[in-house]
C-alpha cells in the first residue's frame, strides 16, 4: 500500500520503473481531467439555449459521435500541452480548464442574454463585453455550478494529489511536439472540413434549421466554436478578382450634392428602440398605447418604415456601421475605409459622431477616425461632465438631445453644412427584474411579476426616450436652418434571460416566417424634415418608407432628398431593386416572401455586389 501510495504522489526515492508508473499516472489523470472538462463544456452547450430540450441535446450528441470526439479532444490536447511545457500537471490542468471551461461559460451566457452564440471574432471585443456584461447578474444556474464546482475540485486535486511532474526534458520536448504537430493534421482534415461538418448534422433536437444558434448547439461548443476561427480573419467573397470587382463599381458614376439643395442631415440611432405596439398582446394595452401615440404622431409627419437589421438584442454596431457605409457585411474595421461619412466629408460638410458612452465601446474611438469623422465626443472627452457613466444607460437622452440641440445654435451662418451622427446610450439593458411600483403596467396584466417589471423598465425608459426626441424636433421645427433627422432602432430589445419575457407574451420568434423574423429583427425608422429643409428640397417627407436592411437606409435618404450621391449608393440601389433585404443568414425578401433564394439573375448580381462592396472597403481609398 505504501509503495502504492509513493508511486502516485511521486517524490524521492522510486526505482526508474516505479517513476515511469508515476508519469504514467499523471498523464492519465490529465488525460482523465481533460476528458471531464471537455464533458462539461458539452453540458453547458446543451443547456445554453433554452427554447430546446436540454436533456435531449446532450444525448443528441453521443448519438452522433463525431460531436463528442471534436469538442472533448481541445481540452485533453492542451491539458497535455500545458503538462509537456510546463512540466507540473496543476498548469497543465489549468491550461486546459481555463479556455475549455471559461470559453464555454461565456458561450452559456452570451447566448442567454442575447440569442448568439460565441464566436471566435468576439475574442476581438473581450473589453467591450467585459463593460457590457458588468451590468448584468449572471444566472448561477445548477449547470454553471456543477461546471465550477466540478473544475475547481480537479484543481485542487491536481495540485494536492498530482505533485510531481516530468522531469525528462527530452520526454517533455517529444510530447510537446507531438502535441503541436496534431493542431496542423487535426484542423484541416476535422474541424475545418466540410465534409465532417455535413456529418455532424444533428436535428434531433432542435427547432429551427434556420436558427444559427440552434445549428451551433446542436454541435457543442468547442467544435462549432474551432470551426468559426477563419470567419475571424475575413476572406473575399466567393469568386472575388480586385480588377473585376473594381471595373464592375466603375460602371456607375459618383455625383455631387447640388449646392443649392444642401441641408442639414442628423441621424439618431436609438439604443434598443423599438415599437411593442407591434405585439398584439401589448397594443390592447391603453398604457401602451397612451405611450406610443407621440411617436405614432411623428411617424405620421414622416416618412416611416422597418429597419430590418441582422441583430437581435446587442451587437449594435452592425446597424450603425450598416447604415454610415452602406455595407450589407464588413469585417472589424482596422484601417481607413471607405463610407458615406467620408462622401459627405468631401462634399465639404462637417462630419461629427455623438454618444454618451464610453469611446473603447466597440473601439467607436478608432473606427469612427477610420470611417472619416473629423470629430467623436464620448463619455471621455464630454459627455461625462454632463450625465455620469452609471446613469446614462437609465437616463441620458434628454441630455444627448441638448447637446445636439446647442451644437445646431452655436453654429455660424459661414459654417459648413453638417452631418451629424448619435448614438444614444439610454434603455441598454439589462432592464431590472425586481421593480415593485409599477409607473407603466400593473399586476392586472397577468403576467409574472418579473416580466411586468423587465417590461415596466423598458417602457419608462423608452416613454423618456419619446418625450425627449418629440421635443427635439419641436425645436428643430423653429430654426431656420434646413434640417432633416434621421432616426431608427439599432436592434429589438433583451427582455430576459432566454427571451422569457417575449416566450410569456407568445411572441412568434420563428425567423423562417415573415412574421416570426419581424418580430425579432425589425426595428422603426423615420426621416423627418422642418419647415426649412422642406421649403429648401420641395419636398413634403410624409408617407411609407421601403422596409429595408440598414445598408439601404442612407440610399432612402438620398432618394428623398433628391441626391445621387456617390457610385457605390447607385450601385446599391440596383442591389435594393432585387431585394431591400441582405441579410447576414443569407436570407432575402422577394415580392415580401421571406427566402433563402434568389432568382439566377438577381443571384449573380448579388455575388457581383459583395464582390464590389468587399473591395470598396479594403481598397476603396488607395
């Protein structure tokens, strides 16, 4: 028993072939641990996404055994990589628990709050979700406990009972080489491969063949997770020649502002907007409805419609940066870029970009330099003298709205025309699950009381966000300079933890149907115009809007205004011809009907597109 003993805990005094029985047993420990953090790791993928049978998607994995292999063999490769570099087996533990476990966690909890899974791209933005995150109260859930709880056992074993590691540095360099000459012979020929991919088609469990999530969970985390890791270097699209792309965006024909029709253009994009009027369950509702009524009454003095974005609850920027370039889909930008911003620049307007949040948020402080504004004002460099960083996601419309609003009376008569850019901070959730004095709702909905108090946080906040863009306008209706706003929802809003509260309303969230993809993608648009800018263009900026992806909101604009604008803008307007939607899921609308599908024709000029938008973004401006 004692030589038993001495050969597991290692130490002074054993034979070479008591020593090799000791090495042994570390390695199939690590082996053992790597084993159970890859199994853990599953678990948290089954049971991130609630809407599916938990249980029936962890078994749904072990029936398809590729599944099991792609996502357990990460954690046992780097638990003995970790081992061969470090040479004590708690580091390699660690090397393995930490990416495996934390990676997985993070996973569970941004498809929790946001529908999404994690992809290898969001690594890029780790600071940007830490500031997101910090304002939301992870769910301990059984799950996310046992994996805790279950990693911080193995730690404590390996570093008690796993105390001597290997010592032969020719033994060490031999298993650390084998271990990085399997990453380039794995990840090719398993994880990247199309063919292995077709074989871990796995349906038993899910919904939605639509659904990307449910897709990504249907295969773990770990292997979908390893098989995104390209998408984080963007390629060119399928087909792309620079020559041709460029010749094919020659065709058209940039164009000149005319001198005597130039207005003023404020765009607003407002965090989390949208109109719950377009829930039966909420529009019966005379509070509700009391509520929308001033916004209803500007839509009506508007030109109004259906932003149809990619996102759904966060990823904010992809509705910005959509509607400021024009770009159906871009990668990070990291370098100057062509945009819209940049059109007006050298149509010699003043281009400036608005928010009360912090400027590293999405890295906006770059990006908005790369885009081609000549100023940002944030958080750090303004806005935090006059609304604090803990209030403004709560409170802070009604401050940004002053802003812009001194910044238009402050300008001169010989100062340039401008095009001004905000993006507000108010109504970010996570909206507060425990409001007791109901301002909005009251208990006779029926509903439980932490929907009516998420919902009752949303609505105050928005009933803020109203009052104060309804006042902004009235006083933009009193100026003399020509002025026309620009106004839209960046994306639907969070309500709850695996969307509970739209599941406790019966929200139709299937985005196969056109109703089900509304509901969860639309958000309201407006372009409102005063007296000024009316009297200056002729036109009466009234009527329905083109439902429409953010890429072809700026071309809506322009239409009204009765501009051309640049050659990328006449190219996307025959893009808008084919379909007004380019969705990220590859889905479109053609003659309304939601598709995945376009006609031969319009599907060659579609490829054409992404090919001309693909170099215009990274070659436009050399």
């Amino acid at each position: 028993m004692r030589r038993i003993k001495s050969i597991l805990l290692g130490g002074e005094g054993l034979s070479p072939g008591e020593n090799r029985l000791h090495q042994l047993y570390l390695l199939l420990a690590l082996t053992g641990f790597g084993l159970l953090n890859g199994f853990l790791a599953l678990r948290l993928a089954a049971c991130s996404y609630a809407p599916l049978y938990h249980p029936a998607v962890y078994a749904s994995y072990f029936d398809h055994d590729p599944i099991v292999a792609l996502n357990i063999l990460p954690a046992v490769l780097l638990a003995l990589l970790g081992y061969f570099l470090f040479r004590r087996a708690w580091a390699g533990y660690l090397c393995s628990a930490v990416p495996t476990l934390g990676l997985a966690l993070a996973n569970y909890y941004k498809i929790q709050l946001r529908g999404d899974p994690l992809l290898a791209s969001d690594l890029r933005l780790i600071r940007t979700a830490g500031g997101i995150l910090s304002h939301y109260t992870p769910d301990l859930s059984r799950v996310v406990l046992v994996a805790c709880g279950g990693g911080f056992l193995m730690l404590l074993f390996s570093i008690f009972l796993l105390r001597n590691g290997l010592k032969n540095r020719w033994v060490r360099l031999g298993g650390l080489l084998v271990c990085l000459a399997l990453v380039p012979l794995l990840g090719p020929r398993y994880y990247l491969s199309d063919e292995v991919y077709d074989r871990t088609t796995n349906y038993d469990a899910i919904h939605n063949r639509w659904s990307d999530v449910e897709l990504f969970v249907s295969r773990g985390f770990w292997y979908p997770f390893l098989r995104s890791v390209p998408d984080a270097f963007p390629s060119p699209p399928a087909g792309y020649d620079a020559r041709s792309a460029q010749a094919f965006l020659d065709r058209y024909e940039d164009a000149d502002i005319p001198e005597d029709g130039r207005v003023t253009v404020v765009g607003v994009m407002l965090e989390a907007f949208c109109d719950l009027t377009d829930y039966p369950m909420l529009s019966s509702l005379p509070a509700v409805q009391s509520l929308y009524e001033p916004l209803h009454a500007l839509e009506a003095e508007s030109v109004s419609g259906d932003l149809l974005t990619n996102i759904f609850a966060g990823g904010t920027v992809d509705s910005e940066w959509g509607f400021l370039t024009g770009y159906s889909r871009h990668s990070d930008f990291r370098t100057d870029t062509d945009s819209y911003v940049r059109y007006f620049s050298a149509q010699g307007y003043e281009t400036v970009y608005q928010h009360p949040g912090y400027g590293w948020f999405y890295n906006r402080q770059n990006v908005n330099r790369y885009l081609g504004f000549d100023g940002s004002v944030f958080t750090d460099n303004g806005f935090g003298k006059l609304v604090s960083p803990e209030q403004a996601p709560f409170h802070s419309d009604a401050v940004l709205f002053k802003y812009l609003l001194d910044s238009l009376d402050a300008r001169g008569a010989d100062a340039p025309p401008l095009f001004s850019f905000s993006v507000s901070y108010q109504n970010h959730g996570p909206y507060s699950a425990e409001r007791k004095d109901l301002q909005v709702l009251d208990a006779s909905t029926g509903w439980s009381a932490e929907t009516n108090s998420i919902l009752d946080v949303y609505l105050s906040g928005v009933s803020e966000t109203i009052t104060e863009l309804v006042k902004f306008k009235e006083a933009l209706d009193r100026l003399d300079t020509p002025v026309v706003l620009v106004v839209f929802g960046d994306h639907k809003p969070w309500l709850g933890n695996d969307n509970s509260v739209y599941q406790e309303l019966g929200v139709d969230l299937d985005i196969s149907s056109v109703e089900g993809f509304r509901n969860y993608y639309a958000t309201p648009y407006l372009i409102w115009a005063n007296g000024a800018a009316k009297a200056e263009t002729g036109a009466s900026f009234t009527g329905a809007g083109r439902d429409c992806s953010p890429c072809f909101l700026m071309p809506e604009l322009f239409d009204l205004l009765g501009w051309e604008g640049p050659r990328f803008m006449a190219l996307s307007r025959d893009m808008r011809s084919c379909t007004p939607l380019l969705h990220e899921r590859e889905l479109f609308l053609s003659d309304g009907v939601l598709t995945d599908t376009l006609s031969p024709e319009a599907e060659a000029f579609y490829r054409q597109f992404l090919c001309a938008q693909y170099w215009r973004e990274t070659k436009g401006l050399t």
